[in-house]
C-alpha cells in the first residue's frame, strides 16, 4: 500500500510538471505569433509612417575654437511620408544667443525596416542626424552624426508628433 501511495504521487508530480511545460509553450507560442501578427499588420518601419508635424527639441554643445557652447533647438518638423521633411519654423540658440532662424528649412530622411535612419534638416547647411522612430511613429528619437557646417557639436533630442 505505501508503494502503491508513492507510485501514484510520483505519476501525479510528473503529470503536473507534463501540464505546467506544455503550458508554458503554448504562452510562449501564442506570444510569438502576436509578435508575428504585429509584424505581418504593418509594424515594419519605412519612410511612408513618418508623416505629419513633429515639434523637435535637442540640446548639446558647439565647439568654437576649442571652446564649448551650449545650444538648444527647437523646431516645427513636418515629415511629408517620402524622405522629405520642411521646417514651418524654428529656433536656434547657441551660447544663450539667439543665432540661426531656421524657417523655411528643407531637409530628407531615410527609415529601415528595424526603425533606424538618417535625417539631414538642411543638407549642406546642418549636421546630420541618426534617428531611431518610435512605436506608431509617435515620436523620433535623434543624435548628431556630423559637425555643421559653422561648427563641430553634438546633440541629441526627440520629435514630438503634434495633433492633427
């Protein structure tokens, strides 16, 4: 009788740990199809999700001659959903003068698949940046890649989509 006893609660520790693997693949799998699911429904990043005005905010330093500055931005961004961006308006302060108006402005961006890519604000004139966009394109995350054409610097900020 007590073997009879430990036979059947080792058969029901085995069959408890049996239900709690199978159940823990099935979580996993169905987990992963929704992450195949999301994919499949447009999760894939292009240039065609950035559109709309985005309010972009950065901050860093100029160099000047071996001197740092500190600057801020803060600019309309209004990406067009083909690679082209405008500048409706915008600001520029270095050193806590005001310096560049940057209105007007014409720029392009590029976006792969894993939601990496570049933006050039103003090609020739402005640094470059890299940009990271974010879930549903809600907001674009950036760091300069390249000195401006007045000074070396670096920064770093985040777009904002405004309400349509």
């Amino acid at each position: 009788m007590i073997m009879k006893t430990k036979l059947v609660k080792s058969i029901t520790s085995y069959l408890l740990f049996a239900c709690a693997l199978v159940s823990l693949v099935a979580a996993m799998a169905l987990g992963t199809s929704a992450t195949a699911g999301a994919a499949a429904d447009g999760q894939v990043c292009s240039v065609h999700m950035l559109r709309g005005l985005y309010l972009w905010t950065f901050d860093g330093f100029e160099n000047f001659g071996g001197n740092f500055a500190p600057k801020a931005i803060m600019q309309g961004l209004q990406f067009n959903g083909d690679g082209t961006t405008f500048n409706p308006f915008g600001t520029v302060n270095i050193g806590g003068t005001i310096i560049i108006d940057a209105t007007g402005g014409v720029g392009t961006y590029t976006v792969n698949p894993d939601c990496t890519g570049t933006l050039s604000p103003s090609p020739g004139i402005a640094p470059t940046f890299n940009i990271y966009v974010g879930p549903g394109a809600k907001q674009v995350w950036t760091i300069q890649t390249s000195p401006d054409s007045l000074a070396p610097g670096v920064s770093r900020g985040t777009a904002t989509r405004l309400p349509e």
